[in-house]
C-alpha cells in the first residue's frame, strides 16, 4: 500500500478514512442483522442447543485475543516506527501499524456480530458496544500521531504546517 499525501491534515484524513471504513462495515452488518431479526430481545441462536456455550465460548476466546493482540501488536511495532526518518517515512509507517491494527479490532466486531447472531447471545452486542467504543478511541489526530511518535517540536512544526511534509 502506496500512502501518499502532502500535509498533515491530507495525512490524517486519508488515515480517518480508512479508521472510518474499518468502523462502517460492521455497523452495516448490524444494522442488516438486526432489521432482518427484528429486535434484540429475539435472537435465536441458528445452531443447535448443545454447539451454543462452546461457539459461544469460542467467539469470546477470540474476541479478547484479538483485541488484546491488537495492542501487543502496536506496542511491539511502534517502537519502529519512532526510529525512523525522514518524518514521511515515519508517518508511513504509524499509517500501515495502524491499518492493522484496526484490522485486529476489525475482526474482534466479526467475532462480535456472530455470537450474536449465530450464537444468538445478546452479551456479544455489549461487546460490541465496548468495541464502537474503542473504535473511537482509537480515532486518528495529528495531535495523536504526534504524542504517540513522540515526535520533535520540529517535526511538529512540519506535521502541522500547511506547507507540507517533506
């Protein structure tokens, strides 16, 4: 992935739009699952009784590995990505850390949404709720890309300029 931009503010509007692509998806697969079920109240799981604890279980499990190996992940990466210069190629690279990153809690939603609806428990839409919650947490600003880079008062300079990022 080829991420190019002039400003800072191109910069984080390319990478809001990617967090926002990340967020959209699973609303849409919400809003339809639920319109097609009616109401929460009526979830009814599509697998037998005896298969619901451990797909259940299962759907949990992965939930909470994702979302914690989303941050062990950028943990262990942004280290890296603060080593870097020139500061475009620093951006860059908190640019691709992040995509993943929300690709993790990307996945954790999906984990979210089938035990929901395939397992039919409603604790899973809680989940989910902590999820939206993370999800703007998470919301990309210069001002958080600048602490989380640890970035110069030069480099802020620049990331904040109209003039551009060289």
């Amino acid at each position: 992935m080829r991420f190019t931009f002039k400003t800072g503010m191109e910069y984080i509007n390319k990478l809001r739009m990617i967090a926002y692509s990340f967020l959209a998806a699973p609303l849409a697969v919400f809003v339809a699952l639920y319109l097609k079920t009616g109401k929460a109240e009526t979830l009814n799981p599509l697998l037998p009784p005896d298969m619901v604890f451990p797909v259940s279980f299962g759907l949990f499990i992965l939930y909470v590995g994702l979302l914690v190996y989303s941050y062990i992940f950028y943990a262990m990466r942004i280290k890296g990505a603060r080593s870097e210069q020139p500061l475009r190629q620093k951006l860059r690279k908190y640019a691709a850390i992040a995509v993943i990153r929300l690709f993790y809690l990307e996945m954790a939603t999906a984990a979210c949404l089938a035990g929901a609806f395939v397992a039919g428990q409603k604790a899973f839409l809680a989940l989910f709720v902590v999820l939206l919650f993370i999800f703007s947490i998470e919301n990309p600003s210069l001002y958080r890309v600048a602490r989380q880079l640890r970035l110069t008062k030069a480099e802020k300079d620049t990331l904040f300029s109209v003039d551009g990022v060289d």
